[in-house]
C-alpha cells in the first residue's frame, strides 16, 4: 500500500475534482502492475495497473488507495475492471465518499467472490485525499496555511519588502507542495508588498498551479506577477474593477470568505495552499476555514515584526491544538504540521 | 569524558563563581575514581576523584573537564594534587580562562613529566561552563532566555492570566533549568500578572535559584511570592521604595541592564534563565544582553495575543541567527535551543 501511496502521489494537483489514486497488482510477492490516476478525464489508477499486469492479474492482489468507483463516469467503473481481469483480492486504504460510491464499489467485488480488505495505511491515505474529501463531503476545498517564522514568531519585518525567513531548502519545499496543490491563495497584502509569482520553478516536471487573489475591490495592478493565465480573481460581491473583465481571470464574487470557498470548489479546486499574508489568514482563521498548517520555524530573531495570525483574541485555554502533529528538519528550519478540522 | 561531563552536571547552580566541573580517574579501562565540584569553598572534582582512587591513582589516567588549577585560591592547586598522586596522564576538555591559571595548570602538569592531551569534548564542556567563562570574561552571567510560545508564535493572551502554553513534561524540564541556574529572572509585568514563586517543585534534590526580580521603581507587593530569602530586587539608582528596606531582599540599583548585569555577576551570579516577560526580555534583546535562548513550540494556534519579542524593528535580513542550534520533542512541544553571542 506505501507503493499505491506513492503512485497516487504522482498525480497530486493534476486529478481534481477526482481524487488522486494509486494502485499497484502483486502475484506471487511481485509487483506485476502499477497506475496512477493522472488527469480527470483520463483512465483509473486501477485500468493503468491492469494494463500492465494484462493476463498475469488472474488470480493477483490488487491494492488501491481509495475504494474502486462502482458507477460509470467518464470512465467506465473500475469495480468490474478489476472482476472482469480475475482479481482475486482487493486491498483498499480508505472508503470513497462519493454518494455514487460510498461502499458499493466493495459491495460489488464481495458479490463477485473477490476477497476485500479496508482500512490498510487509512490515515495517511485519508490525509493524502482530504481535497477531495473536502469537495466532496463539504463542498468546498480543503485549506492548508503555510507560513515561515523566527523563532521570536515573526513572519515578516513590518511593513517593508522582506528578505526570506526561510532556508533555500524550506523554499524548494514549499514549491512542492505548490505543485502538488490546485491553487496558491494570497491576499492583495502580499501582491502589493512582495508581487509573487506563485510559481513552481525548481520543481523538476512542475507546473504552476492556479494563483487565486483575495483582492475584495479588485484594486491590485494589472501587471501583478500572480495574475496569470488561469488566476482566479476573488472579490467582493458588486464590486466594480478594471480587472473584471481581464481575459486572463476568473473573477469569483462572493459575500464571504465561507462563499467564496464554495465557488472556489465549484471550479473544481480541491486544495488551496494559503500563502498568507496574515491578515487573510487571520479571517480564515476566525472563521475556522484552515484545514492544516505547515509552518517552518527558522532560528532567528527578528525582534519586531509581523505575526502570522492576528485574529480577534482568545484566552490560552481557548487556543485550538493540532492533531497529528509532524515535526521535520528542513535546511536548518524545523517545519511543523499539523491539522485543525476534523 | 562524557563520564567527566556528567559528573561536573552534578554541581549545576551550586559551584558558582566556581566552575562545574567533574573529573574521572581510569585505570586499564577501568573507572577507579570520580568526582565532581559540589559547591565554591568545598574540595574540586579532581580532589574527590583522586581520593576514591587512592593508591591505585599512580600510573592512571585523569579526564577533567577543565584545566586543573594552579594557583592556591579556597583550596590548595589541583595540578598539585595530580602530580602527587602519581597520575601519569590528563585529558582536559577546555582551559582555564581565569586569569590566575589560564594555561599554567597545564604547564605545569606538562613540566612534570604528565602526558596532557585538550580540547576532548571542548564544545560541550564550553556550552556547560558558559556562565563562569561570562562572569570570568565578561564580568557578568551568561543570560539564557526562556520562553514557550504556541506555533502562531504568541507567549500568552493580551492581558489576561494565562493558561500554560507548554505541556507538563516541558514545565518539568524547566524547573530542571531553575535547578541548573544561578538565578531565575522575571519583570514586575509578570510578577504583577502571574505572581510565580519561580521554584523547582517536582526536581528530586532541587533547590530553589535565587529569584531575580526587575521592577524599576519597587513597585511590586512585598507579597509577591518571588519576593522570597534570597531574592534580588533590581531596581532604577535612586529609586525609592519601601522594599528597599526588606531583610530577606539583595537590593541592586543600576543605572542600566548591562550595569544591573555587572552587580549581579558580582553577587557571584553566574547564570540567569530569564523567565519573561517580553517587555524586560526585549529589553535585553536590544542590548545584545541575551546569550541563548530555550524555546518550546506548542502546537497549537491562539491567534491572538503577546510576541516573546517586542523589540525596536529590524529587516529580516537583520534578524540574528543562532548557532548551534538543538531540536527536541518534549511531550509534544518541539524544544529549539542556540546560542546568540559568541
């Protein structure tokens, strides 16, 4: 199952709305097939595999990161691929909740003789798939704020043009997780002070993602690094601005963060990575929509400077803990995750 | 010498304007004394170890943390004592920066026919004796900043009494450091705020290190439960207050922190943890006054609330970078420890 993981990792940032998936056929203690899901619209991770293995599936175990789809999509359903090639055993990490699914894909190999197995590398599978899952089960995409600070809480000097906090080795990192991501948030806070591109560079096969802009008048310049074929536009509802009629952008007009979450997940994006600054991420944070965080604590002290959340206040005892918190050595920075929701 | 080091931890706060040191007699692999500095005016470590070895002391080989010494302070020259014994090799992790040996303990075991082998384990045994080589040559303690902060980077709520930000066993670790230390330190913001006895509660075989307490006009109530036998009172020169006339109180008066720093390191302080809050800590901050930091990352999200770090602003290509940077989990929090000053 940590090879299906790592298959369906391939195709992280490319499958929304689908889910990204991995799948991997062994006979005999050999891997015999392996497939990702690539691109919405293109096949299963499941019909990859079986290709490869051809006649060799016959009796195989097949092991997959998400229950196989029961229901004919755009591709037919991946259930009676895996019947028709003989599979004889099914091993899935967690369950898809896709309505049309939602445990039938299993109902329907069990009733074919295939023996199934759930529940194998759940948790990691689950965390793998929470854009989708988001999507899916709350109709709006998953929200993960990535912020540097020193050691001292900063994540810029105040108001001036800012170096890095962060090592070479935490910025690569970050490219990652943008290539990986459907979009890359900021607010117009951040466009003004540092113009960003957003981009990928120095991610070997990367491609940029989506950049969305909170900019409620949209009043940011038009020559904007981050406004880009493909940017996502979001501003407040009955606002006029140049911008909206700019080719290159969506315009998302909505009444509130919460709302705009929801157009941002009709148009498909199942992960939004919230580059700050902070406050956007404070808003986000007052209404409960950040998902995950991922911060990288550099050691350094700045003295004075700008936190990464400035929300309204909350006692101590109030202060929301982390679940399934991962510390990591990243380039002489120590990065720290962990999740807020549920 | 890890034998060595260990034992010198033995004395922590207890030696001070002395040295912790520890020292470990080996003869044929075998450990045959060991010894450690318990308290200025008692023995040195090399005195305990040279006497559980005993006779078989002639021919062996001493690990000694630092240069043994060669001049006839409290107690007669360690160096002395080695070469009576009959040792026939020193290893010493780092010399002896005082003035009154400072090489010539060296010397003269070498001038004795002793084979001496430095710089075993140099860093470490620098890192322990950081406070005696402040007092020795700098003239005042070695200031350590503490603090616990959630991963948004706040110390605690905007004026309120706090809930603690770090878990148990990070509370326990710093009482550990209370135990280690000279002197604990505080602001009148935090006694004011907080009203914390600063003790060592739960160290088996803790005792309390004297509390510091910063408050220029003496303006805190002589209830304060800091305010305890022992207790140093740093306030402005010519401040008046009645405190100034409390018999369980050291009073320093000073006309700058650097200046308070001195008295106190003539106090025979040689450590201080300072405990907060951010208003004095900045403080020191700004004057460079500040030579490690000991910081636990909580992993959760307050939003709101103090930096451990109000100082005037700096870029962040300004901030100041430690060195020698340490990462730990303890119970949950990730510990970052470095140093700022050479």
């Amino acid at each position: 199952m940590t090879l299906a993981l790592a298959e369906a990792a391939r195709g992280l940032g490319r499958t929304s709305p689908n889910p990204p998936v991995g799948c991997v056929i062994v006979r005999d203690g050999e891997v015999i097939g392996r497939g990702f899901h690539p691109e919405a619209g293109e096949p299963h991770a499941e019909v990859f595999a079986l290709r490869e293995a051809g006649e060799r599936a016959r009796g195989a175990t097949a092991y997959v990161t998400l229950e196989p789809c029961s229901h004919f999509g755009r591709t037919p359903p991946c259930a009676d691929a895996l019947i028709a090639a003989g599979i004889a055993r099914v091993v899935v990490a967690a369950g898809d909740p896709d309505p049309r699914v939602n445990g039938r894909g299993l109902e329907k190999l069990r009733a074919a003789g295939i023996g199934v197995l759930t529940g194998v590398l759940e948790a990691e599978a689950v965390r793998q798939q929470a854009g989708f899952r988001s999507l899916v089960q709350r109709g709006r995409p998953q929200v993960i704020y990535k912020y540097a600070m020193t050691l001292d809480g900063k994540v810029a000097a105040n108001g001036e043009a800012n170096g890095p906090v962060s090592s070479p080795e935490s910025r690569r990192r970050v490219m990652q997780w943008r290539n990986e991501a459907d979009a890359v948030a900021v607010g117009r806070g951040t466009v003004l002070l540092d113009d960003p591109h957003l981009g990928t560079r120095e991610v070997e096969g990367g491609r940029d993602a989506r950049a969305v802009i909170f900019d409620p008048e949209g009043s940011i310049p038009a020559t904007a690094r981050a406004l880009r074929e493909g940017s996502v536009l979001v501003v407040r509802q009955g606002t006029h601005s140049p911008l909206l009629g700019d080719p290159r952008l969506t315009v998302v007009a909505a009444t509130s963060l919460g709302d705009a979450l929801v157009q941002l997940g009709q148009l498909g994006l199942a992960t939004v990575l919230l580059e700050g600054g902070a406050t956007l991420a404070s808003a986000f944070f007052a209404e409960q929509l950040i998902d995950e965080v991922r911060v990288f604590v550099a050691p350094k002290l700045l003295g004075a400077g700008l936190s990464p959340l400035l929300a309204p206040v909350r006692s101590m005892h109030a202060a929301l803990r982390l679940r399934d918190v991962t510390t990591e050595l990243v380039g002489g920075d120590v990065l720290i995750t962990g999740l807020l929701t549920d």
